[in-house]
C-alpha cells in the first residue's frame, strides 16, 4: 500500500461526506426519500451514518490492534433498524454532531496506520464505511439540490 492511496481515498471520503453533509443541512425538517423508501428525514441519516462510522471506526481500530476481525453477529438491516428504533427521539442537532465527530475520527484513525499494516482486509474494512456508502445515501435522496 502506497500512502498516497490512502490519502486519495481521504480526499474522496471528504470530498463526498461534505456533499452529503451540506445536503442533509440544506433540508434539516424535509423528508428526503422517494415516497417508497423509508421517510428519513436529515435527522435520520445523521444517526445513521454516526452510527456506521463509531461501528467501522472500532472494526478498524480493533483490526490495527489485533488483526482479527470479530463477527458482528447481526445482519445491516438488523442494526439498521435497531439503531433507528433507538435513535428515533435523537435531536438534529446532536445527531449531527456525533456523525461529524465520529467522521472526523475516522479520518485520524485512518492517517495514523502504519503502511505495513494496510492489507486487502483492511482496505475492504476502511472502505465499506466510506465514499461509497455516503454516496449510496446521496442517491437516496430525491429533494431539489
């Protein structure tokens, strides 16, 4: 692994993170989906993506540490829908702030391994959590930009 496939990936990260979080700001109370997907509103992808990236920011930190990566023992759509159950009362506000806090964690965590440590693995890990999924929501949304 090369660091500057690492800091591209970053930039890219970045670069589709702030469109996504710029769009869901711009719509704060709007409900963002196609009328046959889910009524998330900004609120509900802000508590989505905070809870993705804490959960992918630990998968990484416990592969850098162990090499290992633990089964999670639920399916995505059962974490989604538990973490929206649970999340379902988050303010806005908060819930923004977790997922900028968390995505800026990921960013540290990600600068800070070691170029012998990259593997296929751990890029698969890094990136499962990054560009493409946020970008998966930006697809979702179908109000006016």
């Amino acid at each position: 692994m090369k660091k500057e496939d690492v800091e591209i990936m970053q930039r890219i990260d970045t670069i589709v993170w702030n469109e996504l979080v710029s769009l869901l700001t711009a719509h704060p109370e709007e409900s963002l989906h196609a009328p046959t997907s889910p009524k998330w509103k900004s609120r509900d992808v802000f508590a989505h993506m905070a809870r993705w990236l804490n959960y992918s920011n630990n998968l990484i930190e416990n592969y850098c540490a162990t090499g290992a990566l633990p089964d999670s023992g639920a399916l995505i759509e059962e974490l989604n829908a538990r973490w929206q159950r649970e999340d379902r009362e988050a303010e806005l506000k908060d819930a923004k702030e977790k997922a900028l806090a968390e995505f800026s964690r990921r960013q540290r965590i990600i600068a800070s391994i070691p170029l012998d440590k990259w593997n296929e693995k751990l890029w698969r890990t890094v990136s499962y959590d990054g560009a493409t999924h946020y970008a998966a929501h930006l697809n979702y949304i179908v109000v006016d930009r």
